[in-house]
C-alpha cells in the first residue's frame, strides 16, 4: 500500500488510479457522480502531496483522502478533495506541542505560496482582530496564518475552527476540531484536521450557491456586487469602532466569465 500520493484540484481520474492503484476505491452514486477515496491504518498513517501549479506541500498524518467530481462540469475532473489527518502520528499529545506542529503546518502551505484567502462578504481583518471577530461576531471566519495564537488563545477555539488559503487557481480550508473529553491543560489532548481543497471554478461556484450553480458564471457578477456589499457595510462597523482594516489584503482572481 503507497504510503504517500499526490493530488491537486482538477485532477483526472486517470492520472489519480495510475498513482494510487488499487488502493483508490470509486463509487458512482446518482446523478452520475463518481466518488474517489484512499484510506490508510490507524498504524501506518499516510502522506498527501497537495501540487497547486509549481508549488507542492506534504501533509502528514493523513487517516483518509476523498474527492468527487461533477457530472455538470465533467472537463474539470475532480474538483472537490476532503483530507482527513491527525496533527502527528501520535494520537495523543500535550495540547502545546500540537499548536506549534499545527502552526508549522500552516507556516509550511505559506512557505509552498499559499496566501490568505477571505470571503469576499467579510471584513479585511489580520492578527488578534480576525480571532476576535469570529469569537464575537460571526459563525465563520477565516484566521490569519500568520498570527501565531498564544497557548490561552489555542484552548479557547472553537470545533473547526478553519484558516483559508489560495494558490494558483485552488483553494484549501484547513479546520481543526480538539476532542472536547481532553481539554484538560494539565493531560494530553487529541486533534482532528479536515483539509478542503477545491478548485477555482468549483469555489466560486459556491458563492452563486447550489441553486444557480449550472449557470454560475452568469450569475457570479451580481453575487459578487452583494457580497461586496457586505463586506463594505462590517468594514464600516469596525472602522466606528476603531477596529483596524487590512487594507494591503487583496481577493483571489476572479475566473474567467467569458465564452
């Protein structure tokens, strides 16, 4: 069994079976949708390579892989990967140690070009502010990589709580879940990590929501005029309040909408 495989947003299924073999398992499940899954042992845990352009980063731990395509978009191959890993090998570690290797995780994607990447209907906000907006005034919010939360900060996160990232025409969430039986300082704690890669196309589909998908690049410049909208309307907020806007930040590229 391949301990390590490489995947990236629109990959073939041809391409994927000739690396994986007949460790990759494929169900088709209606309308025509084809599902692709790799699982490894609890004893011998596996590596994913995630390739974005030129740039490759390895994620280690990994208990699963799975991705699916879509019978509407069938030229883009697979456009959806779910990787679900552990902070290390180890099942159980002190809760200090698994922030500085989930850090060192993240600083590895910024290390491999991946940029922060926020929805365009939140507010521009980096550090200490992004983490207190998302524990005070919003459900979801992407953090900031780049800031390193304080072990008090660490502790008091939220099930899947998630940081976005962007590079060259793909998008990765990463959220982070801690067993809520071990949130014991004093004893060792347990961790589970989701990685949600996506392509270009299939993340902007998003936007436009499930409804509108099929036609969404029709639908994606009103959908975007919205969801700037929102974001103007918090930034406002903030800004009475004299909370600092990261105005350097700058959205991912719109696809291509044309023919």
């Amino acid at each position: 069994m391949p301990r390590k495989i490489e995947i990236h947003a629109n990959q073939s299924a041809k391409e994927l079976l000739k690396l994986g073999g007949d460790q990759v398992k494929v169900i088709n499940r209606p309308p025509g949708v084809n599902f692709y899954s790799i699982d490894w042992p609890r004893s011998s845990l596996g590596t994913v390579q995630i390739r974005s352009g030129a740039h490759v980063v390895e994620i280690p731990s990994v208990l699963g892989v799975a991705g699916s395509d879509d019978p509407n978009f069938a030229e883009e191959n697979i456009i959806n990967w779910q990787i679900y890993a552990g902070i290390s090998d180890q099942e159980l570690m002190n809760h200090d140690e698994a922030r500085q290797r989930f850090f060192a995780i993240l600083q590895s994607l910024r290390n491999a070009g991946w940029v922060r990447a926020v929805r365009v209907s939140e507010p521009r906000l980096k550090g200490r502010e992004a983490l207190h907006y998302l524990q005070t005034r919003a459900l979801v919010y992407s953090l900031d990589p780049d800031y390193v939360l304080s072990l008090k900060e660490w502790m008091s996160l939220e099930d899947r709580t998630t940081w976005s990232f962007y590079c060259d025409h793909a998008y990765l969430d990463i959220s982070i879940t801690r067993d809520p039986s071990r949130n014991d300082l004093a004893k060792p704690g347990a961790y589970f990590v989701e990685y949600s890669l996506r392509s270009e196309n299939e993340r902007w589909r998003a936007v436009v929501g499930p409804a509108k998908r099929v036609n969404w690049k029709a639908e994606l410049p009103a959908a975007l005029s919205a969801q700037q909208r929102l974001r103007a309307l918090a930034e406002d907020e903030l800004k009475k309040n004299h909370i600092p806007i990261d105005e350097a930040y700058r959205d991912p590229p719109v696809p291509r909408l044309g023919p």
